[in-house]
C-alpha cells in the first residue's frame, strides 16, 4: 500500500455478519472500504466512485447476479481493477467459464484472514 494514499477495496457480500467481518478486518489493516450487500449497490459503487484498487466479491448474491457477473464489466470499465473472489461454492467460479475466473484467486469459504490479507497484498504490491 503507498504511504500518500490508502487502497480502495469494495467488498460485494450479501452476509452482513461476513461483511462487517472482512470490512472491520480489512479498515484494521489500513484499507479503505467500501461494502455491497448485492449487485445493484455494487454497480452503484463501481459508477460513482472514480478510485477503487480490488474488489473481493461473493461468488452467490441475492437478486440471480454473481460476482462473476459483477467482475467482467467492472473490469470492462476499469481493467486496473484487481478481484478476488470468495464462496463457499469456489467450483461454481470456475465453472461459470468466465475469463476473469480463471486468473482471479478464488478463495473457498470459510477461509483464514490471513489468507486474504496475503491474497490482497500480492495483488496490490
């Protein structure tokens, strides 16, 4: 992370104890943080804000839209952007046959904090 100026992460979980979870972990660690508790506030977000740095994101969301479905016009509209994605299906990712779900970690719930935080730093160093 530079030291001028914190990295933007949105956190797309419908789950609002995972959510609040990840975000308090995640500002602890000197992130900026930015939730979604669905697709439309997602979308939302990925409108209005000029600044994001990575976006973990549920893999199943209410409203019949995935994370997958998030990620490729996010990344369509800022091809910075890095993803992660989390689930307790992590199968379903891969088998959605997106390209983003190729390359992007995809980290199986429940999964370690620490494992996230190493995901994240690798990405955004």
């Amino acid at each position: 992370m530079s030291e001028d100026a914190q990295d933007v992460v949105l956190i797309v979980e419908d789950e609002p104890l995972i959510l609040m979870l990840l975000s308090d972990y995640l500002s602890g660690l000197g992130y900026r943080v930015l939730q979604a508790e669905n697709g439309e506030q997602a979308f939302e977000i990925l409108a209005s804000k000029p600044h994001l740095d990575l976006m973990v994101t549920d893999y199943r969301l209410p409203g019949g839209i995935s994370g997958v479905q998030i990620a490729e016009p996010a990344l369509m509209l800022r091809p910075d952007l890095k993803v992660i994605f989390i689930s307790g299906y992590p199968a379903e990712i891969l088998d959605s046959g997106s390209p983003i779900a190729k390359r992007a970690p995809i980290l199986a719930k429940p999964f370690d904090m620490h494992t996230l935080q190493i995901e994240i730093e690798k990405m955004l160093a």
